[in-house]
C-alpha cells in the first residue's frame, strides 16, 4: 500500500509547489490551460493517421499561412485547375453546351442525334480495346436486349414491392444465382446495389452497427490490406470507421497475414481480402484471412467485386482459381459486380451475406418519421427497376457457358500478355496475376515514361503509385484478334526508345503523377485531385449555347 501512495504523494507534493504563491485568478488560469492543452495532446494523438503523418500536416498547414508559400501554392494549383479545364475544351471545342431548356420541345430524331454526336467522342478507343477495364464488353445483340429490357422496365421502382412484384422477384433471382455461383447455402442471402463501391459501404455499415449492438463496439476499425478497393476509405470517411491498412508480401504482392495478425485489435469489425485486388490483380491469401476471423471471432468480407464474375467460372475454364467464396468457413460477406465480367449495363452490383443476421444491420429503418415507418435496403431509397432488369436479362442472355467461354478467352489473353511482358528488357510484373489484370513495373526508368508513351499510341491504361506503375485490365475488347498482339508490340517498341536514355525523366501529364507521389503534403495533391473532379461538370463559357 505505501508503494502505491508513495508515487500519488510525489504528484500531489509537485502539485502544491507549483502552485504555492499563486493568486486564485493564477490557479484557475494555469489549471485551464493544462486541461486544454492535454484535450489537445488527447485529440492530436488519437486520431487515425500516424504521429509522423499528423505532424507533417501540421507542418505544411502553418507553412502555407506564410503569404509568399500560400501565393506560389495557389499559382500552381489555379495553373492546374486551367490545364483540366483547356483539356476539356479541347476534346468538346467542335461541340455546343446547351445549357437552358428549348422553349419547344424537341422530337425524337433531333434529341437522338445530339446524343450520338456526344457518344461518338472517344467512342473508337474503347470499342476497339484501346482501354484498360471500364467497358467490359460490347456486343451488338447483347445492347439490343439491354435496351429492350430498360424501355420495358425504365419507370419501374423496386422502392414500391406491392407495385413492382415482378421487379422484387428478378431481384430475388439475381441474388440467388450469385449466391450459387459462390457456393452459398440456403442461409444466405443479399441484396443488389448500384455498384462496387455500394456493396463495400453497406458491407461495412452492417458489421459496424452488428459490433455496436452485439459487442458494444463504439470506436470501430476494420483492418484491409493496402491495395484494397479506395470505396473502403470512402466507407470509413462516410461511417466514422477507423482503417488500419496493412502491408503487403513484396514477392507475392497479395497481405501480409501475419501484420494483418498484429493490427486486430478489441475494436475490429471487420477482416477484408480482395479476389483479386485492383492494383496489381493478385488474389489475397483468403483462406488464411478466414482463419483469422474464425480464430478472433470477427466477419471476413471479401471484395471479389472486380473478378468475381470471373473466378466463379475459371474452374470449368480450365484454370482453377484458389478457393476465395462461401466454402471458407469463415468468410462471412462477398461483394461482386455483376456490371463487370456479368456484363450487364453499368449500375449493379451484388453483395452477399453468409447469414440473414448481417444483412438486417444493413438496413436503414425508421420508426417514428411522419411520413410513415420507412425501411431502404441500400443507400438509395427509390431504385431503378430497368437496372434490375438489364442485368437479369444479362446473366439469362449468358448463362454457364457463355460465361465460361468468356472467362476462357479473357483468363488465355490475360496471361499471353503477361507472358510477352514477362519476355521484355526493362520492366517487371507485380506478383502473380491472378484473373484479369496485369501490372507493370521498372527498375531502370521511370515507367511513366512507358505509361506515357502508350497514351500516345493510343493506350489509356491505369496508372498506379507507391511504387510507380500501371496496369492493363483486360476485357473481352482485348480479346479480338490482334489486339493483345498490337499492345505487346507497342510496348516493346516504346522500351527500345525509352532504353535508349532510361534517364531521361517523364514530362508532360505523367510527370503529373510522378510529381504527386512525391509531395510531402498530401493536402495539396487531394486539391488537385478536386480540380480535376471539377473539370467534369466545367462548361467552356464561348461553347453555351
């Protein structure tokens, strides 16, 4: 006892000599001060980046009060801001914006022409497979059964089940086929969202208000690896979930199971796995993830929105996929999207629940509105039924062996391309590919340069950083003839300019990106980032009409 009242005697000893001598107004001043400053320390240091990330944002944050930072600062960003908006302008400059209603209406020949005049813009560099990813199919008869299905469905809201049974009911169908597809039991179930980044929100919000309730979690985390799908930050951001992103195997490029291991903590709501990820296309080790959710008691999603519409069917395409679904006890969530490799129309995804438990803290209800009791599945409230429709008219247009055949020349093309860039001086590939996406990098050059030289020929491909790279997610667009051959051919080509001077640095718009991975204050780049969101909706002021 006198061990434990000697330390508080100290305190109390410290205390009084500090504030011997002191005026009343002196104690009350000194006493609050301390309090706030130590509310201070308390907030800055619990908050979710670490010490060394918080305090360089501190840091630049006070440097850019400095009037001669700030204006260089702005400069550079309103330089910027300018590019994206002269680009914009550029690619529409032969084009009006009409930015008023007609006083008239107009018929249908003139609306339908003004609308292919907007799609006709790029409209050869993805139909011809010049694009990595964003548009996974395109097939003449398929687009005539989609338009078909939408106008039959186009007013129909799933928002009103007593209105639309038949809408529910296709509904129903496509989450039950999904669940089959990832060898879910009768227990399962799910629910359809507008996309992948949806279906990973409401994954999140069902576990974060299951531990509320059931283990009275109130500070929740969930712990990914870093090349998880960025709609988990954007859940974190919108549901106050705390992200510990854990490191990755550098040989594999798939998690480190045994960080992930060290960062579950008594606030973990959450385990994530990617099958595969999108950066690099590797398929995180699952199995060994479920075995920590089994192990720790806590749900394991897994993010096969990307290639999920793929691994389900590589197996009967002749290249089995390690085991990432339902059949691992303790994977608890999936997320697919079935406007991916289902190839539905853009606007669907489905996530999926091992138990009805988890999908009923998915759900938004209120009791007490005076509008009545109201319960939404998903984030949107009312839904469109011609999206439910487009893609149960989809998966019934394919069926297994449309999907297998597709998955067969998608999976052979993925990995002739790896193959031939695996042959080339230069570069290097991340990890071991796993479905549909191979990554590129390079220790000689800077592979911006590669990146660049491809969008000159006419490649958009995806750019990658932490380290420099890109990668091509191949579609069945790349699977026509020649087009894997004309990819590997311009970049074998472009290597032997660029290893001509591999030092020579990136210009242009890559150097872009290169510029951005290097700035010590991310503030800056998320400013940039916005600028460019904002050149989306920018309407050059001499193109209204």
């Amino acid at each position: 006892m006198d061990k434990v009242r000697l330390p508080l005697d100290i305190l109390k000893n410290s205390v009084n000599v500090v504030f011997t001598g002191k005026e009343p107004w002196q104690i009350v001043s000194i006493t609050t001060s301390s309090v706030l400053l130590i509310v201070w320390l308390y907030d800055f240091l619990d908050r979710d980046e670490d010490l060394l990330t918080r305090s360089k944002k501190t840091i630049f944050k006070i440097a850019k009060c400095f009037p001669q930072i700030k204006r260089k600062v702005d400069k550079e960003l309103a330089d910027i801001n300018e590019s994206f908006r002269k680009e914009v302008a550029e690619k529409t400059s032969h084009l009006e914006y009409l930015v008023q209603l007609p006083s008239k209406g107009m018929n249908s020949q003139e609306i339908l022409k003004i609308l292919n005049t907007n799609l006709a813009l790029n409209q050869d560099l993805w139909k011809g497979g010049w694009a990595s990813g964003a548009v996974y199919v395109h097939n003449e008869s398929l687009q005539a059964l989609m338009a078909d299905a939408y106008k039959e469905s186009s007013y129909t809201n799933p928002l009103h089940p007593d209105l639309f049974p038949g809408v529910c009911k296709m509904e129903s169908e496509i989450i039950r086929i999904l669940i089959n597809l990832f060898y879910g039991d009768e227990n399962a179930c799910g629910t359809m969202t507008t996309g992948g980044t949806e279906s990973i929100m409401m994954a999140c919000k069902a576990y974060r208000d299951y531990a509320k309730e059931t283990r009275g979690i109130r500070r929740p985390e969930m712990v990914l690896p870093i090349t998880a799908h960025s709609g988990f930050d954007k859940a974190g951001l919108y549901l106050n979930i705390r992200l510990r992103h854990v490191r990755l195997d550098p040989a594999t490029c798939q998690v480190d199971i045994k960080a992930m291991k060290k960062a579950i903590n008594r606030n973990t709501i959450m385990l994530v796995g990617s099958a595969p990820n999108f950066p690099y296309g590797t398929i995180d080790d699952i199995a060994e993830i479920s075995n920590l959710g089994l192990k720790y008691n806590i749900p394991v999603h897994v993010d096969s929105c990307l290639g999920g519409l793929l691994t389900c069917f590589m197996e009967k395409a002749g290249y089995p996929p390690p085991v990432t679904d339902f059949r691992l006890q303790g994977v608890t969530s999936i997320s697919a999207d079935t406007h991916k490799y289902g190839f539905a129309p853009k606007g669907t995804s489905v996530i999926m629940y091992k138990e009805p438990k988890y999908r009923h803290y998915q759900y938004t209800v209120t009791t007490d509105w005076v509008g009545g009791v109201y319960g939404s599945p998903t984030v949107n409230g009312s839904r469109a039924g011609g999206n439910v429709a487009t893609c149960w008219a989809a998966l019934l247009y394919h069926g297994i062996d449309g999907y297998v055949s597709a998955t067969k020349e998608i999976i052979y093309t993925t990995k002739f391309i790896e193959k031939g860039l695996r042959r080339m001086k230069g570069i290097y590939i991340f990890g071991q590919p796993a479905t549909s996406v191979v990554a590129v990098g390079s220790n000689d050059f800077d592979i911006y340069r590669l990146s660049d030289a491809l969008l000159t020929l006419g490649w958009h491909l995806n750019t990658l950083q932490y380290p420099s790279a890109f990668h091509i997610c191949v579609t069945l667009l790349h699977t026509k003839p020649g087009i894997a051959q004309k990819f590997l051919d311009d970049v074998r080509d472009s290597l032997v300019e660029i290893l001509k001077d591999p030092s020579v640095p990136v210009a242009g718009k890559m150097a872009l990106y290169g510029t951005a991975q290097k700035l010590p204050d991310r503030s800056i780049v998320g400013d940039i980032t916005r600028y460019f969101l904002d050149s989306m909706y920018y309407i050059p002021e001499q193109q209204k009409k």
